[in-house]
C-alpha cells in the first residue's frame, strides 16, 4: 500500500470513530432540565427514563430537575426497573434532610414487538418523587 493510500485510510478510520464517538454522545446525554419549545418558551421536563448508566448519573440527574420542580417521574422498563428503585431509594434516603420523598408508584406492563416479530409482555414502573 502506498503512503498515500494509508494515510487517505487512517484519515477515513479516524473521520469515522470521530462521527461515531459524537452519535454516542448524543444517545446518552441525560434528560435535561428544561428545553426550548419553537415559540422560545422554556418547557419543563419532570421525568428521568433510566437506562444501562451509572446510578449515580439519575440520581444527580433527578436532583437537578427537583430543584427546579416539585415532583419529578421516574420511569424504566424491563431489567432497568430495580435500577429504578435504587435512584429513588437513594434520593429519599440518603437526602432525608432535604426533604425529598417517594409519592406514587404505578406498576404497568406494555405489549413490545420483539425482533423475532412475536408480542412480548415488559414491566414497567413509574416513581414519583416529590419535594417536601
């Protein structure tokens, strides 16, 4: 292979691991606290969807938008759901002094097409986390 040639393929290998490095990225950023609707209105958002992250990224997470509202959801699915308990428990416990508690808990399931193209039951689990 010519130097001209490898360097033409290193450039390509690297332009590609850079687009793929930012869609990750921008599939993992965390819910944010408030977003900008097309009439430049703030519009707050109360919900933290728990997935495959750390703990402690909900929890931080859900801290933050429970400074700007009084109550914020919750909400996994499948084998999230006791990472789901886990945040809640960790805000309500560890931050007692704060005065966050545990409001209503919805427990629900959802009819998902699996790949295999047959109808799957999944749990779902909704917490509510109030401000005292």
């Amino acid at each position: 292979m010519s130097n001209d040639a490898t360097e033409a393929n290193n450039a390509t290998e690297a332009n590609n691991a850079t687009e793929a490095n930012n869609a990750t990225e921008a599939n993992n950023a965390t819910v944010t606290t408030q977003t900008e609707k097309q009439s430049g209105t703030p519009e707050v958002r109360d919900t933290v969807y728990i997935g495959k992250k750390p703990l402690m990224a909900y929890v931080t997470s859900a801290l933050i938008q429970l400074a700007n509202v009084p109550s914020v959801t919750i909400k996994a699915r499948g084998m999230s759901i006791g990472r789901a308990v886990d945040v809640s428990q960790i805000i309500s416990r560890k931050t007692e002094n704060a005065g966050y508690g545990i409001g209503t808990i919805k427990l629900d399931s959802e009819a998902l097409e699996s790949q295999d193209g047959r109808t799957r039951n999944v749990s779902t689990i909704e917490i509510q986390i109030n401000r005292n």
